[in-house]
C-alpha cells in the first residue's frame, strides 16, 4: 500500500501465529538473557510486548493512522481536509495543550481503542460528510490521529507525541518544502522506525508552492533521505492541502491500510523485530568453548588448595599403623594400638565406605562434618585465584561485557564456598579399602609363633617347678643340642620378630599403593567440584547465551 511500485498493494502482513511466536521468541530472549541483557533495553522490550497484548486484545477492525511532523507543516490542515471539516485548530490558534484529536470512519466508534490511545477530541466522521469528502467507503474502519508536533519546544507536546507513536499502527509523516530534511524528524523519528517501513508513509505537504520540477526535485531528494535513514522504496506523495492536490492519492492509500485491517500486527511486529535489533547487539555470533573435564592443572592447585597433599601422608601412615598392628608381633601390638589415627585426627573417613543402611544421600549430605585440614597457605590460593581467572578470561572471550562478565564471576566463585566445596568432597571420599589378604594370614602366622613361644615358657616353668619341688623330672627332648622347651620359647619370638621386620617394606609398598589409589580417588571428587563449581556455571551462562541469540534471531529473521 505504501511501496513506490504499487502504492495501493496490502502490505506483507504477518499471520496472527507469525506475530505470537515473534512475541513468544522476544519474551523467550528476554528469559534466557536475564541480567546479561542491559536492564533499560528490557525495559522497554517488556513495555512493548506489553503494548502488543494490550493492541491484540482490543476488539474491532480498526486501524490507528497517526499524522505526525514538525511545526508548520501542516498537519492540522491535512487532516482537516482529509475529515472534511475543520475538527483541527490550524496555524497560530493551534491549541498549547497535549490533546490529541482524533476522527473514526466506519460504524464502529472504536470508543475502547481511542481509550487505550488517550484521544479526548474525537470525531465521528459521517457518511453524508465521508462521501462529500470523496471516500464514502473506502476509510471505513481508519481511526486518524492528529498529534502535536514532534519538534515542539514544550516538552509535554514532544512527550505526548511520542507516546502516541508508541501505540499507532500506521505513521504519516507529514512535512513540507522548507523542513523535510529537518534533522530531528529523521535522525529522532524516521530512521529509528526502520523496521515500520511497511507501515510508514511519507506526505510532503504544501507542494503547491512549487514548480512541478522543483516539487519533483524535493520528492527525490526525500527519497534519497528516506533510504539514508534505512526505508528505501518508502512511498512519498506530494499533496496539498490547500488546493487538494494528491488527495485523492493520500485517501487511497489511506483506504488500503483500512481495508487490509492488519497494519495493527505489522506495526507490533515492526515493534517486536525493532527490540530484538537492539538487544541482538548485547549478544555475540558464537559461544567459546568450555571444555567438558577440568584441567589437570587446576585439579592439582585445588588439591593443594584442600589440603590433599596432608590427606594423603595420613593415608600412607594409617595404612602402615594398621599393617604393623595386625602382622607386627602380638606382643608388643598394644604399643601400635596406643598411636594416634592419623585420619582420626583430621576428623576423615574412618571406616572406609561411607554408605548407611536407610540414609539417602541428602541426608548423608547433611551429616557429612568439616575436617581438620589445615588451612591453605597464601601460595596456594594464589595459584588457584590465578587458574581460574584465567579459565574465566578463556571463556568469555568474544562476548559482550555483561556475560563475559557473568563467565568470568561464574569461574571464581567465593573462596569460603569453594573451600568448603572442596573440603565436603574430601570428607565424603572413602580414604579406606578392605584389609589385604596378606595381613591375616600373616596375622595368623603370628598368633601360632606367639602360641610356640608361650608353650615354651610354660614348659619352662612348669620344669622350674617341679625342680623346686624336687618332682622327679621327665627326660627333657633336645633337638641339634638345644632343649625342646628353650627352643620353643626363643624360636616363636625370634620368628615372630623377624616375620614382623619382612612384613615392614611390605607394608611400605602397599601403602604407597594405597596412597596412589586414594589420590587418583580423590582427585577424581575434586575435579567433580570444579566441574559442578567451576565449568557447570560457565557452560549454563553459555548455553543460556545461545538460547537468547537463537530467539533473537529467529525474531529477527520473522519479518
């Protein structure tokens, strides 16, 4: 209806479904975005999604043509001769006042839309008066607005103005010789309206003051101006409203915007595609890559960090105190039972599996206690500051401040929850395993040298006693030149000692065996920590930039 090639053509209106799920993408964008989208864009993309649902929602056909320009164009004077009567003050009479004036075609007095618009000076347009005006039916369902003007010096006028054009379906702007290339009109108004280019017509006004040529000559500058402004082919109609030149052009126009009563949805999905152009440029083409698996040398600076270094020398001793004290030599194994539990002392796990009958792992979560680690040393947490600072810096790059931001925060969280974090994953790691084979049957050994030896003693003894009673004593075995009895006593205690000195590199080899399965044991619950701290709240930012990028996109590419 307003392109230069077929002026009187319906524009390309969207379909209702078109519309929602434009709507539906921009509040998905906006959800997705949070606080990484600049709170005063949103602002106005929620008023404007606020403004589609208020529009929609209106009952009738109508269709809200807004007469705007600068001071002296004319405007007052258009749309009287467009109603036919003179509803409009003209010239320097025009009230100072903000009302706005309005005149309906058509049966329907569009009472509710004129409301919601803030009309108080409305007109209802006959049809004796429409036909003697020369559209008897062709502006039925047009509401025609006439605003003040949009460079004014009061700045209630500008505001009112303004406000209108947030709520109106089709813009006429209305400027004349003298003024259209007025830098407030297109810098302010027209070039900001470029996704409205199929609901956006162009008058200028008082052509009669021209030559032909010279009227020719302004329409094509304005159009060069026009498709500066990013509206090229937006139709431009010289008219005027003292003579009634171009009338008849301006009032057909007018008439296909009526009659294809859909300029509504194509303004409101302008305005939707125009808010998804604003925030698409706080949102980057493509998201960096967060790699799925820590780095090892993050998990090494956390592990320092938590203490795992200290953890795993208490390993390596308890697992020698609990081999010296079920292989070493019975009778001296109290002295090994009186040491102190190097796990015990750091309030770790004690008996291995951490898994009780009936306790789900919410609970367990809750009973699960500090340890006693010592605190990291400033070194440490250098080094930790250091790598994720640096994993934060590598996964943000390319994006807009507000996320690079986010990534960077989400990468170093808060030193206390990330000790604790790391302190909850070492206490919740079974430091234990089942006891070796070896050491029973090495601990039986010793409980049969044990019993050797203390069948000797009582030998002894028991000959010892008989001599002081001077009991005739049994013939006494000796084997290679030693008594059976001495034999026995001395042969179990020298057996079991030096069974417990063979047993002693074997214990050294297994606990450093343990000690390498317990460290990849808990290097593994610390890499969990950075994965579910670290990596998880940089790949859910990420991931929520994705989801914003493709609403906005698919909003934009809706028109």
């Amino acid at each position: 209806m307003m392109r230069r090639r077929d002026r009187h053509a319906k524009p390309n209106a969207p379909s209702a479904e078109q519309l929602r799920g434009a709507v539906g993408g921009l509040i998905g964008a906006i959800d997705a975005g949070g606080s990484q989208l600049p709170a005063d864009e949103v602002a106005v993309a929620e008023k404007v999604l606020k403004k589609a649902s208020e529009r929609l929602d209106i009952a009738g056909g109508n269709t809200i043509v807004a007469l705007a320009g600068a001071t002296g164009s004319g405007k007052s004077s258009l749309f009287n001769r467009i109603v036919g009567s003179a509803v409009a003050t003209v010239g320097m009479l025009r009230p100072t006042t903000t009302t706005i004036s309005s005149a309906v075609w058509g049966q329907d007095p569009a009472t509710e839309l004129l409301d919601w618009v803030g009309s108080a000076s409305r007109h209802r347009v006959s049809p004796q008066r429409a036909e003697r005006s020369g559209a008897a039916e062709d502006l039925d369902g047009l509401v025609l607005l006439d605003l003040p003007d949009v460079d004014s010096h009061r700045t209630a006028h500008r505001a009112e103005a303004d406000r209108v054009l947030a709520l109106t379906d089709v813009f006429l702007w209305v400027t004349d010789p003298q003024k259209y290339a007025d830098g407030i009109l297109h810098e302010e108004y027209i070039a900001k309206a470029r996704a409205h280019q199929a609901v956006t017509l162009v008058v200028l006004n008082q052509a009669d003051r021209l030559s032909p040529e010279d009227a020719q000559a302004c329409k094509a500058h304005l159009q060069q101006l026009l498709a500066a402004d990013g509206l090229p082919g937006t139709e431009v109609l010289l008219v005027s409203a003292k003579t009634g030149l171009g009338m008849d052009e301006l009032r057909s126009a007018l008439a296909a915007a009526a009659r294809a009563a859909t300029a509504a949805r194509v303004r409101l999905l302008g305005d939707v595609v125009q808010r998804a152009e604003a925030l698409r440029t706080h949102v980057a083409d493509s998201e960096p890559h967060v790699q799925a698996d820590p780095d090892p040398d993050l998990v090494a600076a956390l592990a320092r960090t938590a203490g795992v270094p200290v953890v795993l020398a208490s390993v390596e001793k308890d697992y020698r105190r609990q081999a010296a004290a079920r292989t070493g030599w019975p009778f001296t194994r109290w002295l090994r039972g009186a040491r102190p539990d190097p796990l015990r002392r750091l309030r770790l796990d004690s008996g291995g599996s951490k898994k009780h009958s009936g306790v789900n792992d919410a609970e367990l979560g809750a009973m699960v206690a500090r340890s006693s680690l010592p605190q990291a040393t400033p070194a440490a947490r250098a080094a930790v500051t250091t790598l994720t600072r640096r994993l934060g810096v590598k996964a943000s790059q390319g994006l807009p401040p507000l996320w690079a931001q986010a990534v960077e925060q989400a990468a170093g969280p808060e030193e206390d929850d990330l000790a604790d974090a790391l302190d909850q994953a070492i206490v919740g790691t079974p430091l234990r395993d089942r006891r070796p084979m070896w050491w029973a049957a090495v601990g039986v050994l010793q409980w049969v040298l044990a019993l050797v030896s203390l069948a000797g003693l009582l030998w002894l003894l028991l000959l010892w006693g008989m001599s002081a009673l001077q009991i005739p004593l049994p013939e006494t075995p000796f084997y290679y030149g030693v008594p059976a009895p001495t034999g026995l006593l001395f042969g179990g205690l020298v057996a079991g000692l030096v069974l417990a000195l063979l047993c002693a590199p074997l214990a050294a080899i297994g606990a450093r065996r343990r000690r390498l399965k317990i460290e990849k044991r808990l290097h593994y619950a610390i890499a969990e920590v950075a994965k579910n701290r670290l990596l998880a709240p940089q790949r859910e930012i990420l991931e929520r930039h994705r989801q914003t990028r493709e609403h906005l996109d698919a909003v934009r590419n809706s028109i």
